[in-house]
C-alpha cells in the first residue's frame, strides 16, 4: 500500500466518523453549542471542538459526550471560559 493510500484510507475513516458525530450535534445542548460558537468564531472549529476527546477536558471524552450530564456540561463550559481568556493548561 503506498502512502497516498494510507492517507486516502485515514482520511475516509475520519469522513465516516465525522458524519456520524454530524448527526449527534444536532442533539447537543444548545447553550454548549452557542458558547462554543461564541468563542472559536468558526462554526467548522466549534464542531470540531465538540466533537473531539480534549486535553482541557483530561483526554476523557469529548464536550459532546460530556454535555449529557450536568457536571460534563459545566466542565465543557468551564473550559470554554478558559480558552476564552487563554487559558490552555
């Protein structure tokens, strides 16, 4: 297998799993959502925030997975606030 291919195939892997977590942000909170929003300025960004698992957020879960709860919820937000005023560790 070449490299172009590897690629070809990570990056089909990648599409099959973003469709699907597509699918889950129509259910997300919509407070997480909105501030999410507010902070990156990028709709494609704040997606990508949600949607992936996140050292801010101890590598455990994603903010998506986390917002199912009230205290995953206030986390996600927690951390939101702290990378709004550049606070990355």
């Amino acid at each position: 297998m070449t490299v172009a291919q590897k690629l070809s195939e990570a990056l089909q892997r990648n599409l099959e799993r973003d469709q699907v977590l597509a699918k889950e942000l129509i259910h997300i909170d919509e407070e997480l959502a909105a501030r999410a929003l507010v902070v990156i300025e990028n709709p494609l960004g704040a997606a990508y925030w949600l949607t992936r698992v996140l050292p801010i957020l101890d590598n455990e879960k994603t903010p998506l997975e986390l917002s199912r709860t009230p205290e995953g919820k206030a986390a996600c937000l927690q951390a939101l606030g702290r990378l709004e005023y550049g606070i990355f560790g």
